[in-house]
C-alpha cells in the first residue's frame, strides 16, 4: 500500500544479501503484518536492483493470472502469459517476480520449487501469515523459500523518515560508553514519545509528516486496525481473536500478572486457547511474552504457553486501540504522553514500547514471577533476556521511581545465574548504582 513516500528500510540490506549469497537458488519470503510496508520496499529493490520485475498482488490480480499457478508443468506458457499480461519483458537472470500477499493463492507458493529449479528468474513472496497457515494446510511448504520477518518501523528508521541521521549514533555511542546526557535527556525523551504516538506503521508516519496533525495519524492507524478485525475474522469467524486483541489494553492495565482470558471470553480456560493465541502471534500483529518456569539459559524449555502478557506488535496502534470506541478527542494519551503527564495506570505503555523493541532486535519475550514471603502479593520481572550462558532480568518503570524490589529478589533468589548487568528501563536520565544500570527508555531499543 503506497504511503505517499518511500522510507528508508533497514530490511533493505537484508534483500540485497539473499540477492547476493542466493543466486537465485532459493526464494525469500517477507513475512510480517499487514500495512507494514512490505510490499513497498520489495517493489523498491526491484526497481532499483534488476532490469525489470512483475509484481503480481493475489489480491487483485486477474483470475488468469491466479490460475496459471495451479499446473505449473509448462513454465514457458506462464512466463509467456505473465510478460503478455503485465507487458513487461523478463530477462534471464536479471529479472524478479514478486508474490504478493502469496497466501491469497498457496499454489503460487508451492510453485517455488519448480520456479527456482529453472533458475531464470529471481522470486520475492510477501506475505502476512494472519492468514498463510489456514491457506497452506495442503501443500508442500518448498524447502527452497528462505524467510525473513519484517517490523514497523523501528527508532532508528522512524529518525530516518524525520530526515534525523545523527540520533541513532549519538546514542550508540552513550550504549557503548554509558554517561548521563543532562539537558539532551528531555529532547531525547520527549522525541521518543512521539516515537510511541505514531508508531511505525508507515501510513501513521507519513499521515504526520504530511500533516503534523494527530487527529490525521490517528485517522491513519483506525484504518488499519479495521483491517486487522477483518484479518483476525479470517482466523476465528467467531470473533473470538478480535475481542482478545481488542482487550489488550484493559488487559495491561489491569496489573495483572498475565492476560486473563476468562475476564475476555466467559467461562474461557487460558489451555483452550493456546492455538488460537499461537495464531495471532505468527500473525505478527501481537507480541507475546510467556511466562519462564524456571528462569535459567534456554529459557523456551520452561515456557508457560498458558500463562503469558500480550502487546500490541506496534505501540502507535496500541495508543489509537485504547480508544478505538471513542472518538479522537477523547484520546487523553495523546497529549498526557507527549507531555509527560502519563498517570502511573497508563504506564503500561512503556511496558508495551519496550516489549516492540525487543522483539524488533530479534529477543523473544519472556516473564517470570513468583510469590512474596507473605504468599499475598507476587514478585515479577517483566523482561528476561538471555545472554551467553547468563540471564538478564529487566523491569520497566513509567514513571521515575528507582525502587526495584523484585529486581532486587530475583538477583537474590538466582544469583548465579544472572549477568552483571540488570537493567530498571524508566523516564529519567542514565544512572548506575551497583549492579543496576537504569536506562531511559531510548537506550532499550539496544538491549
């Protein structure tokens, strides 16, 4: 979907090495939610990177040009028919045909195979597997088809489309050799709350950009999330996966220790939803962070796949979903956050920002708690890295608290697992005391 400007996309790179190394000896697929960009960048590179190119969108492609994928025994007649079709000329070895939305039509993926065994051309699929899972039950997944997963856009490219290159590595350098940053600390702070209202989707960041205008970024990301109801219908018919997804921010707020699906869904038990939950996070559109049994390296061996939180996969939807029944002006996050005015109940935000973060930077998400000596109240850590043979615990604080009770338990209860660094993540400058490093909230997106 055109935003209106093409913006500078890390997985840019990614393309150009699958290029490179593949030699047209495998196909990639871009899998990731809808409306994140997707489909632009690929179209980009193969502008850019071959001699001609035929996207073919399954979405809205002619019937023929659909069906040519279901016997792909003559290969001539298809690229025969597709250059006829899209008056394009391909050239062997430097031309590329894009799949998009490939799982509208899962024999085009299954054609891989014989697609890269003819080696003439290159082949790209996008994809956003809200839906590719139902359609290829079926079919034979080639073994061809290398994948990578793509994000909204992150801190860094949300800079980049603000024409801000020096950002990113001034903070790279403050990562790399800590310091607090004093006067620079409320613009950095302040630029990054902006970061979490419009969200990297890039209809979001070009709806600001054109029009500096919150209301118009907002407009931008209901449309979206009408989209994704649509999607989640695809998934569950019964509307189910909508409500959950719909419930995330009541969900966060109410300082749960989990997602509480019967609170959702009447009478639902957490085990009766564990697929359904899988489906929406292979959708990409939610992040899930499961609960860690046993906190140790490996932690995916202890995963609770019935206890765990979920985000929204991008924070500038989150912000529009908490009040997607209301209209604009009732949308108090908008100014509280860009103000620094954000109540501690809303907090969860940050929470919401950092998990985006991690999962962007290639962490997978898990939590863990466990009970205090009175048995009343549970200690939890809300993010557990791992690093090495080591665990790193970090706790997130919205507001300018330094207290860290449960960080403090934890180190205390697996001290021999745990690496010398734990992080308290919050909204004042840089600080170290002891073992603890408390980052402002743009130093997690390097963790």
């Amino acid at each position: 979907m055109a935003t209106g400007r093409i913006f500078k996309r890390k997985i840019y790179e990614r393309l150009l090495k699958w290029k490179e190394t593949s030699n047209g000896n495998s196909a990639l697929l871009v899998q990731g939610a809808r409306r994140i960009g997707k489909s632009t960048i690929v179209e980009e590179f193969a502008q850019r990177e071959y001699a001609s190119y035929i996207l073919i969108d399954f979405t809205m492609c002619p019937q023929e040009v659909f069906n040519l994928f279901n016997d792909v025994s003559d290969l001539n007649y298809i690229f025969l028919r597709l250059q006829l079709i899209y008056h394009v000329q391909l050239v062997n070895r430097n031309s590329l045909i894009i799949f998009d939305e490939v799982q509208f039509q899962p024999k085009a993926r299954q054609a891989i195979k014989s697609l890269v065994a003819d080696h003439r051309y290159d082949y790209i699929e996008t994809g956003s597997l809200i839906s590719i899972r139902k359609n290829t039950q079926n079919i034979l997944i080639p073994s061809e088809e290398e994948r990578i997963n793509m994000y909204p856009m992150d801190y860094e490219e949300f800079h980049w489309a603000l024409g801000d290159t020096a950002t990113i590595p001034l903070l790279r350098s403050v990562w790399e050799h800590p310091q607090p940053l004093k006067e620079a600390h409320r613009k950095l702070m302040r630029d990054f709350r902006l970061y979490m209202l419009v969200g990297g989707m890039p209809q979001a960041v070009n709806a600001y950009l054109e029009t500096n205008n919150f209301e118009a970024v907002d407009r931008a990301k209901r449309l979206i999330l009408n989209i994704y109801d649509e999607d989640f219908g695809k998934i569950d018919p019964s509307g189910k996966a909508a409500r959950i997804f719909a419930a995330i921010p009541a969900q966060l707020n109410s300082n749960a220790s989990r997602y509480q699906i019967s609170s959702v869904i009447a009478g639902a038990k957490a085990e009766e939803y564990v697929e359904l939950v899988s489906e929406m996070e292979k959708s990409m559109t939610v992040n899930i962070s499961h609960h860690c049994d046993d906190p140790n390296v490996g932690m995916a061996a202890f995963e609770d796949l019935k206890q765990y939180k979920m985000f929204v996969g991008d924070t500038g939807l989150f912000v529009t979903l908490a009040f997607k029944d209301k209209d604009f002006t009732e949308n108090i996050l908008y100014n509280k956050l860009l103000n620094d005015k954000l109540s501690s109940n809303l907090g969860y935000l940050y929470e919401n920002i950092v998990a985006q973060m991690l999962v962007c930077s290639g962490n997978k998400l898990f939590f863990h708690t466990w009970p205090t000596e009175s048995g009343k109240h549970n200690y939890e850590i809300d993010f557990l890295l791992s690093r090495g043979t080591k665990v790193v615990p970090v706790e997130v604080k919205s507001s300018t608290y330094k207290t860290h009770v449960s960080l403090d338990e934890f180190c205390k209860k697996y001290s021999s697992r745990i690496a010398n660094d734990r992080y308290l993540i919050y909204t004042k400058d840089y600080d170290k005391k002891d073992a603890v490093r408390y980052l402002p909230t743009y130093l997690a997106y390097f963790l």
